[in-house]
C-alpha cells in the first residue's frame, strides 16, 4: 500500500510541477495563491493565518507577499474587522493564474482517476478520507 501511494504522490507532484512552469508560476507562489483561495473567506487572509497554514515564518511570509503583490496577484489591504490590520486579498490576475494551475492539476488527477468506475472512484475517495481523518486525529493527540 505504501509504495502505490508513493508512485501516486509522485506522479501527481511530477504533474503540478508541470502545470506551474506551464503558467508560469513558482511552487511557494502557488503554495501562498492556494491556500488563499481554499480558506472560508476565499481569497482573503491576514499574512500572520497565512504563514501559519504554509508552515513560513511571518518574515518568509512577508517575502512571498511582497513579490506576489510585485507580480498584481495579490494586494494588501486593510483588516475587515480592524483598519489597523493589513489582510491580503488575491486579484483577478491572480485568481485567473491559481485557476490555470488547478484546471491543469485537475486534468492531471481525472486522467489518475479515469481507469476508475464511477462506483471505485466514490469508494476510494471515502477511504482516503476515512485514513486522512485517522492520522489527523493521531496528530492532534
């Protein structure tokens, strides 16, 4: 089980990896544009939350703000809750290049998937989700 998860992870960071030169993004670009675009408030953080979830310290996290804004993917603005806080907040360019990136990724995954029926594709996703949830359990113990 273990090595077919590997080849699997492989082949997928192998087709990420592809789809970000194709658009031309950098991996810690995608990485911060993701993560923005996958929140509850999609599109919108405080640099301190997005640190945290990348696992960047606040002056990594600063570094990879300042060039993304640079490149108008993303733009500081101010806190919704408090106008002293600064919040980034993705832009249209960057939403269309994070879009480019997934619906390349996505492809990528669809053609993994697609020697799958409908049936073992719900069934793998449920016991995927059953173990993801057991080992994030184990790590909050």
């Amino acid at each position: 089980m273990t090595f077919r998860l590997h080849q699997l992870v492989r082949h997928l960071r192998a087709t990420t990896k592809a789809a970000l030169a194709e658009v031309g993004l950098q991996d810690f670009e995608y990485d911060t544009l993701h993560r923005l675009m996958i929140r509850e408030t999609p599109g919108r953080a405080s640099p301190g939350e997005l640190a945290q979830e990348t696992g960047v310290s606040n002056a990594g996290m600063t570094g990879r703000l300042d060039s993304l804004e640079k490149k108008g993917w993303l733009k500081r603005v101010p806190g919704t809750e408090d106008r002293r806080r600064v919040d980034v907040e993705i832009t249209r360019a960057g939403m269309r290049i994070w879009n480019r990136a997934m619906n390349l990724r996505g492809r990528a995954e669809d053609e993994v998937g697609s020697v799958l029926s409908a049936r073992e594709l719900a069934t793998l996703n449920r016991l995927l989700r059953k173990m993801t949830l057991y080992v994030e359990d184990e790590e909050t113990r």
